[in-house]
C-alpha cells in the first residue's frame, strides 16, 4: 500500500472575498510514498498548512493531502 500526495486549492477567489471551489485541480506532488506518516510529514510542509497551523490567512495558498492508492 502506498499513498499519494497532492495540492490543490479549495477557495476560489470572488468579488466578495473567498468562495469554496469543489472543483478545485489536484496537482500530484509526489506518488509511491510509502507510509502514512512520511505522507503527512510532506503535508505539514505546504504552504497552506503551515499557514493554517500559524494563524494566517491561508485560503489563497496551496493545501497539501494524501490519499492511498
């Protein structure tokens, strides 16, 4: 089993501020990770998730996740 992880952008942005994309593009960032723990080690580094974890605005930035494949 391994896992995947990818970025993608859940806000869109609107002429009255931020909007959920559920459409959002996914861009694959790596393939073949082979724990769950080094997929989130990955995760913990975008820039969206740090920014979430800090207490910034984070809705413009790219989110990291994974999945398994």
């Amino acid at each position: 089993m391994s896992y995947r992880v990818f970025k993608h952008k859940p806000y869109k942005r609107t002429d009255w501020g931020y909007a959920p994309n559920p459409r959002a593009r996914c861009t694959t960032i790596r393939r073949g990770v082979a724990t769950a723990k080094e997929a989130r080690e990955i995760c913990s580094r975008g820039p969206a998730n740090r920014a979430f974890e800090e207490g910034r605005e984070y809705r413009h930035l790219s989110f990291y996740e994974f999945i398994r494949e």
